[in-house]
C-alpha cells in the first residue's frame, strides 16, 4: 500500500504532497493539471517500472527535481527519496533500488524471501484501453527460475505485463512465451473447464466479478461460446443480456470496458494465487488499483454504480483482502455515488487546481452533496451554476440586475427586456429561476 507521494521539480506542480489513504483515494480537477502523472508515478513508486518512458524533471530544475514516498510497513520499502541522474536520464533510488540496473536489494537484516512476499499486485487501467499488471511473484521471476532478483544477475531486470487493448483480449507474449491468454481465450477455456461447485475456479472468479460490475439492471451473464469468423477458428464468448445473447465482440464501448476490467481482475488475481501455489507461499493480503476515469464509455446508471462495485469486487477477491484504489474522475455521478460508501478514516479526496499559472494540489475534506448538481457547484469542480454557458451567463445578468448592479452588464443584456427574452430562450418553463425573476418584474411592473 502507498501512504504517501511527495514531488518536487517534477510534474506540472512545483511541490506535491499527497497523504493518501489507506483504501479509496479520488483525484479530481481540471484537465492537464497531473493527475494522471500522479498515477504514473504511483506505478513506479510500487514496481520499480515505468509503463512507457519515464517523467523528466521540469526544465531547469534536474539537479534538485525528486521523488519521495511511504508505503505500508513490512512492504518492499516503508521510504524512499529518488533524485535524477542527468547523464544517464534515470531516476537513482538513494534506498533499496537501483534503477538503473533494475535490480532490487532487500533491507538489512531482511531475508529476501520474507520481503519479497510483502510486496503487492499492482493494477493499472488506462481509459484508452490499454493496462499494466505487476505482480510481484511473476514478474519479479519472469526473466529468471527464483521469485526475486539476486544482486549477483544484474541482467534480470523486473518486467511488468503492459497490454495494449487488443493484447488483453487476444494474449500477451514475452520473449517468446505466452504470459497471458488473453480474454477470449481465457473465457472460452475457464468456461468449459469449470466444474459445479468450484468456487474456486478462475471462471467462477470472472462470474462473480463481472456480475458485481455489472449494472444491477443490465447484469451480463456468460452465455454459450459460439464460432463467428471464417478466417478465425476461435469460439468467442457470447453474454446474456435482457433483450437477449450477443457475443462479447459486438458488445458497447461501455460494456467492452466492463468486460475488460472484470478479466483483468479475475486473471490478475488467478494468477496470483496460482503462482503462490507454484513458489510455496501465501497470496498477497493486499492489491493495489490504479484506474482513469472509471466512468468512460459509461451510461450515467452505469456511472453511479461503477465505484461502490469496484471496490466490493476487489474486497471479495479474498476475505483478508484489504484493497487500495487511486482513481481520477471527471464524473459528478461517481463521486455522488460515494456518499453512502466513502469512510473519512481511510478514503481521501484531493482536487487539483491551477492558482494563476501555479498548479495546486488539496485535500477536501469529505462533504456530502445530496446529488450530481450539488457536486458540479461544489468546490471540486467550481461550477457556478450545472447549466449552459449562455443560461449561466443571463441568469447572472439577470441576478446582476436584480441587485442594482448594471454597470457591468455584458453586451446583448444590458437591459431587463434583453434579458428576459434569453431567459425565455434558453430556460424550461418549470426552472426553479423563474419565480424569482417573476416577483421581480411583476414589483417593476413589467
């Protein structure tokens, strides 16, 4: 678990200093302000690994630029302070790792095998489709027969699993041996393998899961494989939806996304336990979810259900499972859909904010907000009003004038009758502005 990320001279914020909490973790804010970079780094802060190229220092600032963090006692590392190296562009791990290298050196006065097993899967699901999976037990082993790196092979370097869309559906490969199946494949074989009863299965794991994601409304059930292609001999699974059975290839964004992440969960974790068979020691006490905007491609049913549901899913993967979940959101829905949900002692709430040309980062204390609207005026997103530009901008016209103020009224409304007839364009019959601006002109007898 990470308990805390602090940057300096890195990111679009000069200083950065997350405490994050111990379970649900909510980035909000404005677009290009780092909260995905916050996600990045988190990543690499819990694998040692970058997904793609690593973060660079702001220009200018590469010799004082770094990156600190905490994580759980009795983890790979409770602290640890990385500056940049300007010749070779790597971040150097003044503790426990070398980045360069790749290589990981456990404590002192730890055994490596005791250490490496307080390490955790780590999940990270991007909205373009694209994730990466770092477990610990495999990937730590996956360039070597040990399930930890030994100083004296500098050439086994960590290597997550980095899936583009398609690879997770049709299967993942490194240096030539399959790592993942892939999700049709998977599907089709677990289904078919599975026996009554055995809660166990990974096919069960896959049911439960995707039934949890599921809109309780529209809940997607796993259907009989069928043959569609002539040029592709594979079955495809197929769901079971109430207007009827498609198969999953033909499914919506929104559902495709669902889809998608109900298998990352079900594999990653099947995988975990497997290989923890494999090496003789116990399943990981905790998992690690990075995730982009949860609510893409989502209807907003499908929006308000989505979190609440990730982390059931998550919580039942094992019944000492303690989950940690870093998402950004753009979403009112979702976070009006915490409410119930969110627990002060161990969920965080941070808004990300620019201050001039200065990017800010807060916690906001927990609020409830009743629904969408009370979270879109909130100070999380800053709206003044959950309405149109042009509404938004007559009725503060409107308001303006109400109040004595004219002399700042915009062009094209700079007069009652101007006003009233935008109002009347642009606002329902039912608004709840209109009785105010009635009682007003009927005073004025207009």
């Amino acid at each position: 678990m990470l308990r805390a990320l602090h940057l300096e001279g890195v990111g679009p914020a000069d200083r950065l200093d997350l405490e994050l909490g111990e379970r649900l973790n909510l980035l909000t804010g404005d677009n290009g302000l780092g909260k995905s970079f916050v996600l990045e780094v988190a990543w690499w802060a819990l694998t040692g690994t970058w997904t793609d190229r690593p973060v660079l220092p702001q220009p200018g600032k590469e010799e004082s630029a770094r990156i600190e963090g905490e994580a759980e006692p009795g983890t790979e590392f409770e602290q640890f302070e990385s500056k940049y190296e300007r010749v070779t562009q790597q971040w150097r791990d003044r503790f426990r790792r070398d980045m360069s290298l790749g290589l990981i050196s456990a404590p002192a006065g730890i055994d490596v095998p005791t250490w490496v097993r307080g390490t955790v899967p780590v999940l990270y699901v991007r909205t373009n489709g694209a994730c990466s999976v770092w477990d610990p037990y495999r990937n730590s082993a996956s360039m070597g027969s040990a399930p930890y790196r030994p100083l004296s092979a500098p050439s086994l370097d960590p290597q997550p699993y980095l899936f583009e869309e398609r690879q997770l559906w049709d299967g993942l490969d490194h240096e030539g041996r399959p790592v993942c199946n892939g999700l049709v494949q998977d599907w089709v074989t677990w289904q078919l393998e599975a026996a009554d009863g055995d809660e166990a299965h990974p096919f069960q794991l896959l049911c439960r899961v995707l039934q949890q994601l599921s809109h309780p409304e529209e809940t997607m059930r796993p259907g009989k494989p069928v043959r569609l292609y002539l040029d592709d001999v594979r079955k495809f699974p197929t769901i079971e939806l109430p207007y009827g059975t498609i198969p999953i290839v033909h499914a919506s964004a929104g559902m495709k996304r669902i889809l998608a992440l109900s298998y990352l969960i079900a594999w990653s974790w099947s995988e975990h336990v497997q290989a923890s068979r494999l090496i003789g020691w116990q399943p990981s006490e905790r998992i690690v979810v990075l995730m982009e905007e949860p609510e893409t491609h989502l209807h907003p049913r499908w929006q308000r259900h989505i979190v609440p549901a990730l982390l059931g899913a998550l919580s039942g993967l094992a019944p000492w499972m303690r989950p940690q979940v870093l998402l950004t959101t753009h979403s009112p829905l979702v976070l009006a859909s915490l409410e119930p949900h969110f627990k002060p002692a161990r969920d965080k709430l941070f808004v990300f904010e620019l201050d001039g040309a200065d990017v800010t980062v807060r916690e906001l204390p927990w609020a409830k907000r009743g629904d969408a609207i009370g979270w879109l005026t909130s100070p999380v997103f800053g709206l003044e009003q959950a309405r149109s530009i042009e509404a938004e901008r007559a009725i503060e016209a409107a308001e303006a004038l109400m109040r004595g103020e004219t002399g700042a009224l915009p062009e094209g409304l700079r007069s009652e009758e101007e006003i009233h007839r935008e109002l009347v364009r642009l606002l329902p019959d039912q608004d709840r502005f209109w009785p105010r601006w009635t009682v007003r002109r009927e005073r004025a007898g207009a």
